[in-house]
C-alpha cells in the first residue's frame, strides 16, 4: 500500500513486483484501516514514522495482528498497539530499548537496504588547489557544535573550503543567517559555497568536487551518507548515544572503514585534518569506495530480507 503523492520510475518498480499495489493517499484513516482489515493483511509494517502525512493512527487501531515499524523513521513511534520495531545491530547499544517502547528486534549490520541509482555519474578526478570539505545533508541538523567543530577543521586545513547544499539555501536570507555562523567562528564567506536544491543527478555531480564529506551530528546522515560514499567522497563521522546519531556510523563499519568514526570532536577534527593532508589516502579511498559499496548493498538486502522474513515469522508465531 502507497500512501505517498508522487510517482516515479521507483514506484512503478515496485508495483510492478508486488502481487497487488494498492495507492491509498486519498483515503481516511477509516477506510484505509476497513481495506487492511479486509484484506485480512497479516504484518503490516510502517515506513514513516512521526514524518509528514503518516498514518500512524491507523497503527492505533490495531488493524492487524502484527504491526512492525521500520526504516522510514528514526526513533519510538510513541503507540503500544506497534510490536516492534527493526533496527540494525549497528545503530543499538544497551542503552537503545529505553529509547522505545516498541520491543527492538535486530538484522545483521545496518537495516538500511540501499541500492545506487542507474544513473550514477562516474567519479571524475577534478583537481583543485585546496581540499574540499562538504555537507549535504539538511541544514535543520546544523547546531552550533556542529559549526564549532567545522570551522576549527577548516582553520587547521588553510584554504580549504566548505559546500553546504540544501533547500534551504535557496532563500537568502537564511544562507546569510547561516553564513554569519560561520564568520563568529572565525571563517570568512568567501570559504563557504552554499547551495540551493538541484536535482537528484545534479547533486550527485557535484560530489565530483568534493573530498570529504562531514557527518552532522548528533542527528547523522542515512541516505546522504550512502550518496556520498558512492560517489568515492569519504566521510567522517561522530556517533553519540541514539541510533539516530549511529547512521553513519552503522555503514562506515559494514564498509571496513572504523577508522573514519570519531569518538569525540577532537577526534572528530583529528581524523578530519589528517585525511585533508594525505592526498594519496584520499584519492585511493575515491577509487575503491563506489565498487566497495555496490558489492555491500548487493550483499545486504539478501541478509536484511532473510531476517525481516525472521522477525515477522517469528511475531507472527508468537499472535
């Protein structure tokens, strides 16, 4: 079932492989939950979480003997009526079932299942006389540590620069705000490109003039992150405690690449300055990375499949 308003080459995908497809985006809470109840559907899972337009209410009525919350959205969807929630191995700690009231049940590595676009340009080796510090992820997760712990990297690395692209950029207001951020740390504009949203293949072109990216944090990337690594652009990463602050992390492990997940900002900032100096490490990770990638999301959404059909066996049993 589609509850979203857009269509794409992605939706008739998977319609296409689905044994019915239903679009539900205008229907109410009501008749969406008498067409599940009808159908006599078995799991339903969410993929959206507290996120706009989602149809949690329909989970509060218990429309189905089991009811599973997955991928779309980052912590507790909050209703007793939701049996669990799936998380990769990865994102959790001991501490991470006090952040829910969804029992956690657990796949191998990251529960993301990510698979690079048909139209992923090639990695062009575009030379420039600085390094090139980058973030695409939305701007809502820039926080003043977040700024602090950028500008010292970008002191420490001189001439480097920073490209933030988001939306938001788009309004000028808001990028001179923002900007201004910067300049109380002590880094002029004229290091600083922000960018407005392009297309998808656009922004991922752009990536061509970038070296490493820079993770936000608490609150990581998830699919900026994979864009970024597919593109051969290494990111850096600082995980706190949530499972939302382990996104990056979760996939720089599942790659072999532990060595790019910081502990604390200083070290954060360390692993940051070291790779800007070391062309040669650089320009060997942009070479291996998108092949690396690709083999791992090949690999995984075997082993994330096998254990959703695990977990839902499993709950289904125990109803």
């Amino acid at each position: 079932m589609a509850d979203g308003t857009k269509s794409d080459s992605l939706t008739r995908q998977i319609a296409d492989s689905a044994h019915e497809f239903l679009s539900t985006s205008t229907l109410d809470d009501t008749a969406l939950s008498n067409i599940i109840q009808a159908k006599k559907i078995d799991v339903l899972v969410d993929l959206a979480g507290h996120t706009a337009g989602n149809r949690l209410p329909v989970f509060a009525r218990r429309v189905a003997p089991v009811q599973v919350a997955w991928l779309g959205y980052f912590g507790t969807t909050g209703l007793k009526n939701m049996d669990a929630v799936v998380m990769g191995e990865t994102h959790c700690s001991s501490s991470t079932q006090s952040f829910y009231c969804e029992n956690i049940r657990t796949v191998a590595g990251t529960h993301f299942v990510y698979q690079q676009p048909d139209y992923l340009p090639l990695r062009k080796n575009i030379s420039a006389d600085h390094v090139r510090f980058a973030s695409f992820n939305n701007t809502a997760k820039l926080n003043t540590e977040v700024i602090a712990c950028w500008s010292k990297i970008l002191q420490l690395v001189p001439n480097s620069s920073l490209t933030l692209k988001w939306k938001t950029l788009s309004d000028p207001t808001f990028a001179r705000h923002l900007s201004n951020r910067f300049v109380n740390f002590g880094i002029s504009t004229e290091r600083l490109i922000l960018e407005p949203h392009t297309d998808h293949l656009n922004m991922l072109e752009r990536y061509n003039a970038v070296d490493i990216a820079l993770d936000t944090f608490p609150y990581s990337g998830g699919i900026t992150s994979f864009e970024a690594l597919s593109m051969g652009v290494l990111l850096i990463t600082y995980p706190w405690q949530r499972p939302a602050s382990k996104q990056g992390a979760a996939i720089l492990n599942q790659l072999g690449y532990s060595e790019l997940i910081a502990g604390s900002a200083s070290e954060y900032i360390q692993i940051a300055v070291a790779l800007a100096n070391d062309s040669a490490r650089l320009a060997k990770f942009q070479k291996e990375l998108p092949l690396k990638l690709r083999q791992h999301c090949s690999d995984h959404s075997v082993i994330v499949a096998s254990g959703l059909e695990d977990i839902f066996t499993d709950l289904v049993s125990k109803r």
